[in-house]
C-alpha cells in the first residue's frame, strides 16, 4: 500500500510489482491519496458528476502540476486499485485525516485478511515523523531503513545514541540538537516542527515497535520479519530499560537482546509464561517466512 502517485518510492514499488506480475501472480498494490492531490482526476468522474465504473485513466509518467503552491502528479499504472478520498482541500491541507484514513483502512484490512501489517520508513520529511508516530501509536511496527536521509537517518541516529549513551538528564537536550540538525527551524513552520519533534519523540519511547535496518545492506524481507518479531516484545517486560531493536549496526543484538530478556526477572508469576508464549510466536513466524536462520536465534 502506498500513494499510489507516480514518484518517489510508490513508483518505484510500482515498477517493482509490475515486473514480477510477468512472472507470476499479481500482487494487490493499493495506491491511497487524497482526491486532490491526483492529476487529471476529472478522468474519474462521469460528465452527471457522479462516479465512473469502469474508469479510464489516461497516465503518463513523470507528470505532474503545480497548483496553488502544492504538487498535483498522475496516478501509477502499476498499482492494481486505488482509493482517493475526497476531502475538498489540496494537497497539504489534509494530513491529519488522510493520515487517519489510512491506518483505519490499514487495520480493517490487516483483521479482514488475518495478515501482517507493517510500515516502512525510507527518507521521509516532518509529516513522515508525525506519520510515524501515529502508527507507533496504533502498535503497528516500523522498519527505518537507515542511509536514505531524513526523518529515516535522524530516528536512526538517535537509536544508535541512546543505545551507546543511555542518555537520561540531558536526554532531551541531545534529541533536539540531532532534530535540529536533520530539520532546521528556519526552514519550516514553528508549528510543525514542533508537532514533528514531539513525534519524533514518542517513536523513540516505544523502540519495540521501531527496527533500524541499514539499507546498503539489502536482504529487506529480513529487515520485515525483524520488524514483525521484534514488535511481539511486551514493553513491560523490561521493567523501565531500553530494549534496543534487532539492527545491522550490531550483527550479534539478536543474541543480545535474548540473553537480556532472558535474564530479566520479573514479581509477575506469569511473565515466564509469557515470555514462552512470545518467543515461541516470534519461532513460529520466522519458519512461517522460511527463514532458518532467524529461527535459530
């Protein structure tokens, strides 16, 4: 699931998905955009000014407009169905409830299918980070695939400092020297950067549900199933520490992370069990995957 619009990363998991459909069987890519922000979205609409079906739309690759200050682009012809919620405002003037709309469709689909659900962070300005939290919020997992700039680079780096400094005084003074650094002030508006910060934030406090994967790395159905296992940790196993997640940076977290839960005693008779029961759903989804290698650990 992605935009749908034709740039960036939805083009790119568009041309993706269109060349493997020749080789076997076509896998569901749901665009979901606001209605203003589609290109030539009069195409949709029958001339009575109600809805088309079937619709033909006419696509041509790299277009798009600049109207009233906000880009307009043209639906990818890769992705096999589209939702475009019409909220009567242009792009930018609609975050909040585009936001909203899509993890609700997210998690109605995730319980309809009993499938996985997951969300991956490649580069990524503000809205990324108050995107992200919001799903950090809704429990669904995060992998940041770290080298690919932005909001991706700056949750990794901070990862990587609370992991090596176990920062607790001046922890906020730090987060907001990196956020800085990443996203000066004087290049964007004082409420949303201060609305990003705040999210920013809240994805650092719920790292059971964030996976650093360093993109130069590839192998990304690992960095998913990673991201999927770790988010079956229950934070209140750790009892105030910081349980870092499973990364690349550190080839041996995996063991460590286990020998820390393992060694983690708890006054509630039925953390052990627990414990079990989570391990042996995270074995379960690992073969699931087939990955041996994972299941393992």
């Amino acid at each position: 699931m992605t935009s749908g619009l034709d740039g960036g990363v939805p083009k790119l998991v568009g041309k993706a998905v269109g060349t493997r459909r020749t080789f076997t069987r076509t896998i569901p890519t749901i665009g979901v955009a606001a209605w203003g922000t589609v290109l030539n979205s009069e195409q949709l609409v029958s001339k009575d000014g109600k809805g088309l079906f079937p619709a033909h739309y006419a696509s041509f690759s790299g277009l798009q407009r600049n109207c009233n200050e906000h880009v307009m682009k043209a639906l990818d012809c890769n992705h096999t169905a589209f939702l475009l919620p019409d909220f009567g405002t242009y792009r930018n003037r609609h975050k909040e409830e585009m936001c909203k709309f899509r993890i609700d469709l997210e998690r109605e689909l995730k319980e309809a299918a009993d499938s996985n659900l997951i969300t991956i962070l490649i580069e990524g300005g503000l809205s990324a980070l108050i995107e992200t939290a919001e799903r950090v919020k809704k429990k669904i997992p995060v992998v940041v695939m770290s080298g690919t700039g932005r909001a991706a680079d700056l949750i990794a780096t901070a990862e990587a400092t609370l992991e090596r400094d176990h920062l607790s005084l001046n922890r906020t003074q730090v987060l907001r020297q990196q956020f800085e650094k990443y996203f000066p002030k004087s290049k964007s508006k004082e409420a949303n950067h201060e609305e990003a910060f705040s999210a920013f934030e809240q994805i650092l406090y719920s790292d059971h549900l964030v996976t650093v994967w360093q993109s130069k790395n590839g192998q990304i159905d690992k960095a998913i199933l990673l991201g999927l296992i770790n988010s079956l940790n229950d934070p209140d196993i750790s009892h105030g520490n910081r349980l870092s997640s499973i990364s690349s940076l550190d080839p041996d977290s995996s063991r460590n992370r286990h020998e820390r839960l393992s060694s983690i005693s708890s006054l509630d008779p039925d953390s052990s069990r627990n414990r079990h029961e989570r391990e042996f759903n995270q074995l379960e989804l690992a073969i699931k995957w087939n990955r041996i290698d994972l299941a393992e650990r």
